[in-house]
C-alpha cells in the first residue's frame, strides 16, 4: 500500500491504457474493495498549491477510505491491452525518431556494406551526460553466424532502439526489448519474403536450430519466433517511411520546377503509380476522342480471402499501420455502396419494368439491345451478383478488387467484404481514379462486365454524364467469350476502337503473382492482411522499373510483326480499305439491330418445331424398337420370356410418353404454327438449315460452358487436399466433354455440307447462302474471329445479301483491317510512352540535380540522393538502348544525364556482369541448357500454375506466332508485363 498509484493519463500524446490500483479485499460477487493513495511520495519536491491542487485536494478529502467497485476488469492490462500500448509506442514515438538515424546509419556504412562506419570502432553510447535516471538492459543478439548478449544503459534522452540502431541492431520492444536483430539479417529476410511466402515460423526455427548446432541456446523455447516477429514488422515499417522520405523530397523539388498547373496534371500519386500513364507533360492527346488517354483494367479475386475470427474479432488488437497503402477506405467503400442502393430505388420505384412480349430496344445511351445485354447477364457467371463466390459466414474479407494500368502496376485496391462481385466496389475504384486525374482526361476501362457496368450506369445514373463521356467501356479479352456476339462486336477490345491490342488480362497476372500469400494471409489481422499486401506490391513495382525496357521493346516488335503480316494479307485481297470500314459499319448495324417482335415470335416457333421434328425422329426410333421386340417375341426366340416382356412393355410405355408429347406440343402450334411445320416437313433444305442453327446454338453453349470450367481450374490455385481434389474432378469432366462437343462439330460441318448439296442441286431459295463449316482446330479457344460465332446461311437475310456476309473476301478483309487498326492505335499508343519515358527521365534527373544542390550541407542527404541518381543513371542506361528503334511520338531534347554518365553507368554495368558471369559458369557442357532455364526461371515461376495455364490455352494470348522471328532479336524473353526478367548468362571466350 505504500506505492502511490495515480490516475490513467497520456503519456507523450499517446493513448495508454495505464493499471488501476490493486484490490484490498474481493468480496462474494468479485466486488471490489480498493485503497486510493495520491499523496505525493516524500522524495517529490514541492510545489506552490494552485487552484487546480485546490480543486483536487477537495474532491481526495478522504482518500485514504475504502470504497466499492464493481467493475469486472482486474488491475492488470490485458494482453490486448499492452499490444495497443507498444502499436502506439512503435508508430508514433519510436519509428518516426528513428528515421532520421537509420538513414544515417545506411550511409555510414555503405548500405550495410559494413558493421559501423569504416574506419570507425564501436563506442560505448549508453553514457548519458544529462544526469537522467537510467536503466541496465541485457538485450540477446541475433547475427547471420552467432547469439551475442549486451548490455546497454538507457535514459529517456537516449533510449534502446536509438542505440541498437547505431550498433546496427533493431529491437523487438519500443523500451526495455529483450532481443534485437542484426540489420543485415532483417534486410536479407526482407528480400527473401517477398520472392517466397512469407513464413517467419519456418524461417526462425531454421535460424534456431543453426545456432544451436554452433552451440548458441536461447533462454527460452519458441522466444526467437515471438519476438522476431516484432523486430521484423516494424523495420519493414522503417524502411518504407524511409524510402518514402527520399522520395517526397524529390517529388517537392519536382514540383516546384514543374511548368504546367498542377490541375492539368495528374496527382502525385497517379506519377509514382505509373509514369508510362501518367508521367508525361502531356496528359491529354489531340486524338483522345478515338484513343483514350490511358487504359486501366479492373477483375475481382475470391483467392485472397481472409478468415473469420472464432471469438469474433473483439479480442484481438489489430491497429493500423503508419505507411501508405494502395487500399480504399471502408468509408469510401461503403460511401458507394450507399450511394448504389439509393439511386436503385429511388429509379426502381419509378421505373416501369419490360413486358416479356415487349419489342426489343436500346436502352438510353447503349450500341446493344435489351435482349443482348439480358443473354450476357444469363450466360456470364460475374454478372451474377447474387452467385456466392465466398461464404460470409466463414470469411470476414471475401477477397480482393483491383485497378491495374495496361501497365500491370496496381493504382488502387478494393477489399471485398459481400459474397458476390458487387458493382459498388468498382464505382468506387473509378471514383477514386478520376479524383486524381484533370478533368479532359479520358479513360478506357477494360472488365470483364464492361456492357452490364455500362448499362447499370446510365440505367441508375451511377455516375455523371461528364465521367461517362470520359469512359470507353470494353470486356477483357479472356473472357469476351461468355458474352453475346452482338455484344462482342462493340465491346471486345480488338473490334473497339481506341484499345489497340490492350488485353485487359493485368489482374490475372497480379493474382498470380500474390498466390503465395493466400496461406498465410486467411489467418492475418485485418490491418497486417492490407500492409503484407502493400509490401508486395511495392515490391513488384520495383521489378516492372526495369522491366519498362522489354515491355516497350516487345510491344512495338508483336505491333509490327501483326501490322505487317495484316498489310499483306490484305494486299493479297485487294479490296479498298474504304470499303472495308463501310462494310464493317453495316456489319455492326445490322448484327446489333433490336430484335423485331414479329421475329421474336417466328424464333420461338422455330424453336417449338424443331424440337418437334426432333420428337418426331426419336418416336420413329422407339416405334422401331418397339415392333422389333415383338417381331423378336412372335419369331420364339426369347430365352426368357417374363424379362422379356418387361422390357417389351417398358419400350412401348417410352413410345406412348413421348407420342402423347408431340400431341401436346402440336396442339400448342396453332394453325399457322402446325402450316409451318407442314411445310417445314415438306421442304428439305429448311428443315435441314433449321437443325443446323440448333446444333450451332447448342455447340456455342457447350463451348461457353467448357470454358467457363477451364476458367475455374485455372484459378484453382491452392495446393490443399480438396481443392486438389476438385482439380483433377474439372479435369476428368473437362475430358469427358472434349469427345462430345467434337460428335456435334462433326454432326453440324454434315448439315453443311447437305445444305450446300441442296444449292448446288437448286433445290433451295434463290438466295440461299451456303453455311461455313466449323474447323475442329482451335475451336475450344473461342476467339473472336472463329466461325462459330457467325450464322452465315442459317438465316433469312433477303433476295441480296450483303458483301459482308455472302463475299468472302470482304469477311476476311474486314477482319485483317480491323487487325490494321488496332495495330496502328497500338503503334501511336506505344510511341506517345516512348516520349513520356524520356520525359519522365529528364524532369526526375533534374529534380534529382537541384536537390543535390540544395543539400550540399547534408551528408546523409546527399549520400541517399546520389544512390538514387545512380539507380536512374543504370535505369536510363537500359532504356535508351531499348528504345532507339522506337520513334517519339513528338520530340523531346534529351534523356537528361549526360553522356559521360551513361557511359560510365554502361561500362560498370558491363564489369559487374562479366564478372558474376564469370564466377557463376563453370560447366561448358550445359551452357545451352542453363541459357534455356534462365530465360523460364522468371516466365514460369511456378509449376502449378503453368500447367494450369497450359491446360486453358492462355499461353496463346501472350505468345508470339512466328518462333523464328523472336529468335533473332536481341533478348529473346519478352515477359508478357513490365517486370525485370532474370539475365541470361553469357560467357566470355
């Protein structure tokens, strides 16, 4: 009772949760009875009595008393509790004291190229010369090779990590730790987890058990991992504030020297996202109307999930970090779902809903029908909101939403928190998007549900007639085949103008690349799931730096090779190119037409008459079985005679069920229903046309259902028992398929070739045009152009078709010219990022240079600002050779660094090169093989998920088409996004 226990309080503007005083007696009912004590201790000084002390010593006249509490919480923190305390420590107090010191640390030593300074011994830094009150710590060391304990003396003018990190040690606590970690160590774990999962369990038993076996023990079991950990978390925190730093400092002297308004330009944050989009001086192109100023992408994933806390989330302490992140706010988030519903209903309650015999129409402000956009929400399972892709009920986050640039460098993220792909999460990437950009820039959106995002825009008014003006909306190129063929023909990104051969496939690839986080991050905290995320992606933008040299360099080569091959193809044909477009025009006119009323009606009839034909056949099938049976009873030959007549009587119920059908379904024609199906039974070519566009019909949605499950296996990318399980089931199923959908191929190329039969013999309509058949090669890939989508010859299209569809070589020069097309917005698009590379060089070389001069008194400064200039000198080194062979799109005076410099840059490149090289080949035998692998150590990446994209034919959309071709370029590997490719070895003879 004689220690003095005080009030809780806030202890350098941080919110600590401070212990109560301790209980005197508990009494029955856990009531509490507590002793208050707040005289001061007799060694404190004293102090004038002022009003407040009056107002206090009023209210403490019988503080000595004992009272009752009844308050549950005992005087002890709770572990939660003191989390929040040291979180609150680590991010307000300790890190941003630290950072100052770490960068001079790194520059004392060369980036960790050294233990201390050169030339420096270690000193003694626990010596405090203010007289403060200090403190002796043991604290247990963590190197590469060994476990070393010091012991260090702290005061508040001088506290632990300040001097752990002079000795180039982090700490695991904010004040008194009991292990720290070498630096090196923490910077080589750094790397290493974000090239692997990130597994610090595997990782500190590793370390454990090295240093048992060189006779090194720690105190206790498991006390490395708990307390590494910590140490780990926050050094990451360091780092990236660090970095951040730097570069803020850069990006102020860049803005200051900038020329044009800042309101003309996009934010900041839209620069360091991505400066091939948004890193010119330019920001809005003269042709902007036809070629959007940037392309973006936005997919969901339902890998990335996060699971449900079992005591339901109250008990653990998960508080955020003090970094950046690439998230939306949940305010944000649910600011646009809000804003969703709202509009909904207030249109709903208006809106009168279409009668089902209603005639088909555009919709306000929409290139497709109703019935279009209706057969793509039925037949795309991502239009589907209310399909749970993700049980609530067992994951708090259900996965994650992106916005990529055509680049694949992520611009935002969205966390998902509904079971389905809900269209908020996209608004509100697309909100926050044109918040950074100036108003006159335009944007090109590439989805998967691009026409149903469209429709639901103008249809509730989601967005304003001034943003939608700003968007072009396509469907990602991967899956534009669950969409209708009217819908394809305007919103498939190689038929719509403006995306040149953008594929809108970025997210894949990022999911992909985040696959490895999936295990550890269903267990993770809210805020940790986010910022293990962010590090990540931090750390792939870092490689797609580099990888801008290939990415440009492989773009413009694929746009020439396609341009070229489509010039004289279409030279072979020749046909004007004014016709063509004309031709394409009608093309769309007439496949998007509304549906008339009165068509509507004679499909549907069609549709009943087949199916009664088809009756009709299986009845003359079972009335054939039927009188062979008891042709077979009559003869005698019946071994055993009760089997026999079950089966006998089973046949004959068949043929009465099925009979009685095409009662039914006659009855149900009508006179002009039961006209037609005489006469359709009377003509041979129509009856034959009309299987042919039955079968047709049948094989696109046996089609889009074969690959729908190719898209599920490809993103089946867990490696657990039942998923493993359900792999090899989609498997197994996708084989049984594969048989079936080639006997109807085969069934309807017959029809085809009975119908042209049928012309040739002049037994059909004057204008009867005869059908393609569909080529068994290449007809699971769905593409675009594939026959299969086009009903050549199974409709009634008039006494004079149109070239487009009658004339061949009009077909096929509508398809090479639009291939022209898109290779020539390609070719301006990829010209218009050479200048912006270049101009994005020259303005960070300047700004570089001017804060060089401005810190010409700051050696620390100075040191992290050359490192960086270095950085840009090797970087702009390999994208000036690159894209020599690619002309601006308007002229730019330089790169920025002067010759001498990228010559000296180029030549230490050379050195370092040859002697890694050098080190690194030995064998002569396989230097053809380690070449090979080289080259697929980064474009495979990992087994499991090649096969998988082997297995779906994905490899196709991203591969060249002429393998000798590639062969003689200069770097044969041409990764598919901007990202640093692993060098091929090079020996030196």
């Amino acid at each position: 009772m004689n220690r003095a226990w005080r009030r809780p309080r806030q202890t350098r503007q941080l919110n600590l949760y401070l212990p109560a005083p301790p209980p005197v007696l508990v009494l029955p009912g856990r009531q509490r009875l507590t002793q208050q004590n707040f005289c001061r201790p007799s060694s404190a000084p004293r102090t004038p009595v002022t009003q407040e002390d009056i107002d206090i010593t009023d209210e403490l006249l019988f503080s000595d008393s004992l009272h009752f509490s009844n308050d549950p919480i005992g005087h002890r923190l709770t572990s939660s509790q003191k989390r929040a305390n040291q979180w609150r420590r680590w991010s307000q107090d300790v890190i941003p004291s630290l950072l100052v010191p770490y960068l001079s640390y790194i520059q004392q030593t060369s980036v960790l190229r050294y233990t201390n300074a050169p030339g420096q011994t270690q000193q003694d830094l626990g010596v405090c010369q203010a007289g403060c009150r200090t403190r002796n710590i043991t604290v247990a060391c963590v190197h590469f090779d060994a476990l070393k304990e010091i012991n260090i003396i702290t005061c508040p003018c001088f506290p632990a990590p300040l001097q752990l990190l002079r000795r180039g040690l982090f700490p695991c606590a904010p004040l008194a730790p009991s292990l720290t970690v070498d630096l090196r160590v923490l910077e080589f774990v750094r790397l290493l987890f974000v090239r692997q999962s990130p597994n610090q369990t595997a990782w500190c038993d590793a370390v454990e058990t090295f240093l048992d076996g060189m006779g090194y023990k720690l105190s206790c079991k498991n006390n490395l991992r708990r307390h590494f950990g910590n140490a780990f978390h926050w050094y990451q925190v360091l780092s990236i504030l660090a970095r951040n730093h730097i570069s803020t400092v850069i990006a102020d002297v860049r803005r200051s020297q900038a020329r044009i308004p800042l309101i003309d330009q996009p934010t900041e944050y839209l620069r360091s996202r991505c400066l091939l989009c948004f890193g010119g001086n330019v920001c809005h192109g003269p042709d902007a109307r036809s070629i959007p100023d940037v392309i973006v992408c936005i997919d969901a994933c339902f890998t990335q999930k996060r699971s449900t806390n079992p005591c339901g989330g109250s008990g653990i302490i998960d508080p955020p970090n003090p970094t950046p992140t690439f998230f939306l706010s949940n305010d944000d988030v649910k600011a646009m779902e809000d804003f969703v519903k709202s509009c909904r209903g207030e249109r709903r309650q208006t809106r009168v809903s279409r009668a089902e015999g209603e005639e088909d129409c555009y919709e306000e402000g929409m290139r497709v029908p109703v019935s279009v956009l209706n057969g793509c929400g039925e037949s795309f399972i991502a239009a589907d909101e209310k399909r749970e892709k993700a049980s609530t009920r067992f994951f708090t986050d259900t996965g994650l939403m992106a916005l990529l640039c055509r680049h694949d460098r992520v611009l935002w993220l969205a966390n998902l928190t509904s079971a389905g792909e809900k269209q908020h999460y996209a608004l509100a990437l697309l909100d926050q998007l044109f918040k950074h950009m100036p108003p006159q820039m335009t944007v090109g959106l590439l989805y998967d549900i691009g026409c149903q995002l469209e429709r639901s825009c103008r249809k509730w008014q989601l967005l304003d007639d001034n943003t939608l003006s700003r968007i072009s909306f396509a469907v990602a190129v991967f899956h534009a085949y669950g969409h209708q063929w009217p819908c394809q023909i305007i919103y498939h990104p190689r038929k719509r103008e403006g995306f040149g051969l953008s594929d809108g496939e970025g997210c894949e690839r990022l999911w992909s690349s985040l696959k490895q986080l999936i295990p550890s991050l269903r267990v993770s905290g809210f805020h940790q799931h986010f910022f293990v995320l962010d590090v990540q992606i931090r750390h792939l933008d870092t490689k797609s730096i580099q990888g801008y040299r290939h990415w440009l360099h492989r773009r413009w080569v694929h746009c020439q090779m396609k341009k070229n091959a489509a010039l004289d193809s279409l030279l072979d044909l020749d046909v004007d190119e004014d016709i063509l477009h004309a031709q394409w025009k009608a093309q769309i006119a007439h496949q998007t037409r509304p549906i008339p009323h009165k068509r509507q009606s004679q499909n549907k009839a069609a549709e009943v008459i087949t199916t009664i034909l088809a009756l009709e056949k299986t009845l003359d099938a079972h009335e054939t079985s039927v009188h062979e049976l008891e042709m077979q009873l009559y003869v005698g030959g019946v071994a055993n005679v009760v089997e026999f007549n079950l089966q006998l009587a089973d046949a004959r119920s068949r043929h009465a069920k099925i009979a009685d059908t095409v009662r039914r379904r006659k009855a149900a024609l009508g006179p002009q229903g039961q006209a037609d199906l005489k006469t359709m039974k009377n003509n041979i070519y129509l009856t034959i046309r009309l299987n042919a566009r039955a079968v047709k019909t049948h094989i696109r949605d046996r089609l889009r259902q074969h690959k729908f499950e190719l898209e599920r296996l490809e993103r089946s990318y867990r490696a657990t028992v039942n998923e493993h399980k359900l792999r090899m089931n989609t498997q197994h199923s996708i084989k049984r398929q594969e048989p079936a959908i080639l006997k109807l191929v085969s069934t309807y190329n017959g029809l085809c070739t009975q119908l042209v039969s049928l012309i040739r013999q002049r037994r059909a309509p004057p204008s009867a045009i005869p059908p393609h058949p569909i080529a068994c090669e290449g007809i699971f890939l769905l593409d675009v152009d594939d026959e299969i989508w086009q009903d050549v010859g199974l409709d009634d299209n008039g006494m004079h078709p149109l070239a487009w569809l009658s004339d061949e070589a009009t077909r096929s020069g509508i398809r090479l010219q639009l291939e022209v097309d898109r290779c020539v917005e390609e070719e301006t698009r990829v010209m218009r990022e050479r200048s912006v590379m270049q101009e994005w060089m020259l303005a960070e070389w300047d700004a570089i240079q001017t804060a060089l001069r401005d810190a010409a008194n700051d050696l620390v400064m100075s040191f992290h600002l050359r490192a960086h200039a270095e950085e840009l000198l090797s970087i702009c080194v390999v994208w000036k050779k690159k894209a020599q062979e690619i002309p601006c799109a308007w002229p730019v005076k330089s790169w920025g660094p002067p010759n001498e410099d990228l010559l000296r840059a180029a030549r230490d490149q050379v050195q370092s090169s040859f002697f890694q090289d050098d080190d690194d080949d030995e064998s002569v035998g396989v230097e053809e093989e380690s070449d090979e692998e080289g080259d697929m150590a980064y474009e495979v990446g990992d087994d499991e998920l090649m096969d998988a994209i082997e297995e779906v034919a994905l490899a196709d959309e991203y591969r060249y088409q002429d393998e000798d071709f590639i062969d003689d370029i200069e770097d044969s590997f041409m990764p598919s996004s901007p990202t640093k490719p692993t060098p091929k070895k090079r020996r030196c003879i």
